[in-house]
C-alpha cells in the first residue's frame, strides 16, 4: 500500500503555514492546486492588511459635547427648594406672606422687627394645564407643583455686621434658594419707614450693601483658611494642584465683589468655579425677583414716580433680574373673596378682565427663578404635577415619586400636553403616533405627560 501523503489545507491556512515538503511529495495535481491559489490567497491578504492599516491611520472624530448637559448651575442641587422674602422693616413683607399663603402666619405689625423667627409655608403655582388635565380625568386626588416660601425678618443698614439681628437674619437668607425682594414704593402715613422716608433706590442700595458685605466677610475668611492651610503645597500631587485651583477661584469671587462691584450670580463662571462658589453658599448668587410694592390706587392707574428710577436702579445694577409691580392692600382685599368677586372687581377697578390679583404672577416667577419645571402624572385616581430641574433625565424624574423608579428604571411613555389637548383623549395621541417610549438619556420637559416602567 502506497505511503499516506500529507494533505495540504487550502482553506484557511496561510502561504507560510504549507511545508515545503508538502508541496516536494504531493500528487501533480495538489501542486498546481496550490501554485494556482496562492496568487490569489496571498494577494486578498494583502488587501486586507492594507485596508486594516489604512481603518487603523484615521482617527475617530471627538464626541460632541452638549453645553447645557454639562452646565452645573448656582446654588444647592435638587428640587426641594426655597424661595425667602426679603426687604427692609414695614415694607409689606410679612403682609404679602399671608395673602400669599393665606394664612396669618406672618407677624404684620406697624413697628420694625416684629418678625423674628422665619414662618414657612407652601405656595400652589397656579398652572392652566393642570386645571385642563383636571377637567379632563375629573380625578379624586388634585395635586398641584407647590413653591416653598419663606418670611424673613426685615433687614437694616449694618446688617451684616451684627445690627438689627442682623447676623441671625442673614442666616436665615442663606438658608434659601432664591430671594423675593419687597421694595415699598407707597407712601402712608400710618406705617413708619424705618429709614424715615420712601426712598425705594436707597432701600434696594442697602439691601444689596448689606447681602454683598456678607458674602465679602465669609469669602475673605474662606480664602485665608485656604492660604493658611497652603503654605507646604507642592506642584507634583493632584490633590496640591486642586487646593491651588480652588484658592485661584475663590480670589477671582473675592474680586467680582470688591473690585468689580457685581453680585456673584453675575458674574462668569466655569463649571469648577462654580462648584466652588456652591459650596460658599453665597447670598448674591441667589436669583433675586424685585416686588414693588405700590398703593392699590398707583397699581390700578398703573402709574408711580417711582416705578422707572426701580427699573433703571436694576438694570443698571443687575441687569435681568424680574420686576412685578403689585399691591398688598389691593390683595389684601381680594383674598377673602370668591372667584366670581374678583372678576367683578377688577371690572368695577377698571382692570383687564380676569382675576385682579397678582399673586400668581409672582408665584410663577419665583418658581421659574429656580430653574423649576413640572411633569404631570394623570389618571381618574389623580392628578398630579411633579416638581424638577430644567434638565432633568427621565431616571431622576421618575425618582421624584419614588426611589425605585429611578434605580430599576426600564422607560418612560411620554406625551406632550399640547398633544393631549390636541387630539382629546390618551387614544387619539397614540393614534396620531404622539405617544413617544423614552430611555435613559431622555430630558424631560416642562409639561410633559409621563408613565413610568421599571423593572421588578
């Protein structure tokens, strides 16, 4: 029996793997098989490796990064959040708290101080849509986004150096969010000014001084802490490199309130910065609502000698901040009464027909003032408004209900309100292909209808 001859794989082995012996002791017709792949083998090898080579050569273009994702905002994170009312002694602070909460928590009197301890009470922000969505799903449960007031006692020209309680007040500023400033432009006999006139530019003057004299004193003791702690820094470890970065930041703050003359919520910041800044807490990096408090007659004639020099005092101070002329005393009259009397009373006053007050105008702008926005959740059981970050991603806005729905999230089914009001029912949306299944990355915006899946 003939010797068994060693077999030549043509498949996938390379030139170099087939021995020469292979070819010296096969048949003729293995050794033309093979002369007649090899050209061809070798040369799609070839092909290949360069094509390789060539993929290898170019580089992959750098992610996109999204600005606004990555935006770290001033102030404490989270969607818990305060807004103080603020302003002088006698200037209608406490009676705008209780119209505003409807309650009589605030201590209204004619004399300086008569508020100590700050009252707390939770706001409803009026919203259209949710009325909408009420009337649509006739729930048994109502729930609307609701804004966390806060009344402060007055503050006074040396403030922050201990007057007037002044250490204890501030305290209480800090503590906030978000500042509603109450400015008294009215003049009445009856209520003294602790400054002895109406003068609303001076009073703003004074509150400014005072929230910017406080943020100085607390800056310039962060920074001497720093810089004592910093003597033996090094240049090699990480950690000596971020203390130095942070002592850096904290002279530019430093500078933007002594130098530049700007509240820090003005001022130009880069993400590090402004972790740094959140974590002074300072009072004029809080967003600041200006509330002109005018006599009912000025409000209804929409007229005031002061109500330009207000606006230019802003804008020249802190341009952008919110303006709202309103009038205790004109609410203080429409809180008692029902809706159909306040529609009757602003056309008795001559006002554009509607609810009169402006209560809720001011409400929404202090909600907005935070960055906040709500979702809604609808069914016969309830409706409810959820209160979140512009910003927020769909897992953590689940969360807002509950922590499970955040750690074992699956999806969102999401609709827009104005899909909703559109086509009329949940069945008309997702007929019309409005109702959208979302992921992780999704953003949720203010207004949307959500439902929540999460895994088990």
């Amino acid at each position: 029996m003939p010797p068994r001859l060693p077999l030549v794989s043509l498949g996938r082995q390379s030139h170099s793997r087939i021995s020469r012996a292979s070819i010296l002791f096969s048949p003729p017709f293995l050794i033309q098989a093979y002369q007649a792949f090899v050209p061809q083998h070798t040369a799609g090898f070839a092909s290949t490796s360069r094509s390789l080579a060539k993929g290898r050569s170019k580089k992959m273009p750098p992610k996109k990064k999204n600005a606004e994702d990555t935006k770290i905002r001033l102030g404490r994170p989270g969607n818990n959040l305060k807004i103080g009312i603020v302003g002088l002694p006698n200037v209608g602070k406490s009676s705008f708290f209780n119209t505003l909460s409807q309650t009589d928590l605030g201590k209204a009197a004619n004399f300086p101080y008569a508020t100590i301890d700050p009252e707390e009470a939770r706001i409803p922000v009026p919203d259209p849509r949710f009325d909408w969505l009420c009337e649509l799903y006739k729930p048994v449960s109502k729930v609307p986004a609701f804004l966390t007031c806060i009344d402060i006692a007055g503050l006074t020209a040396g403030a922050s150096t201990g007057a007037g309680l002044g250490n204890a007040f501030l305290s209480h500023v800090r503590a906030v969010d978000g500042i509603f400033q109450v400015v008294r432009a009215f003049d009445d006999a009856e209520v003294i000014h602790v400054e002895g006139d109406v003068d609303p530019l001076r009073d703003m003057q004074i509150i400014s001084t005072e929230l910017r004299l406080k943020d100085i004193e607390w800056v310039e003791k962060a920074l001497e802490g720093l810089r004592k702690n910093s003597k033996n820094l090094g240049s090699v470890s990480l950690a000596d490199k971020a203390r130095k970065e942070e002592i850096t930041t904290v002279e530019k703050i430093l500078k933007c309130l002594t130098e530049d003359n700007k509240d820090v919520r003005k001022g130009t910041w880069t993400n590090k910065e402004v972790e740094v800044i959140n974590g002074l807490t300072l009072l004029t990096a809080k967003p600041i609502t200006y509330l002109v408090n005018l006599s009912e007659r000025d409000f209804v004639r929409k007229k005031n000698k002061w109500l330009p020099k207000i606006k230019g005092w802003i804008d020249e101070h802190n341009p952008g901040d919110a303006l709202i002329p309103f009038s205790v005393a004109l609410e203080e009259r429409l809180v008692s009464m029902t809706e159909e009397e306040k529609l009757e009373e602003a056309e008795k006053l001559g006002l554009p027909k509607g609810n009169p007050s402006a209560l809720g105008k001011i409400t929404t702008a202090g909600y907005t003032s935070l960055d906040l926005i709500r979702y809604f959740t609808s069914g016969p059981d309830e409706v409810r408004a959820w209160t979140i970050r512009k910003g927020t991603k769909a897992p953590a806005a689940a969360g807002v209900i509950h922590s499970d729905f955040e750690n074992k999230f699956v999806c969102g089914e999401i609709m827009a309100y104005d899909d909703l009001k559109e086509f009329g029912t949940e069945a008309q949306v997702k007929a019309a292909g409005k109702l959208r299944q979302q992921g992780k990355p999704y953003e949720v915006q203010d207004g949307d209808i959500c439902y929540w899946k999460s895994g088990a």
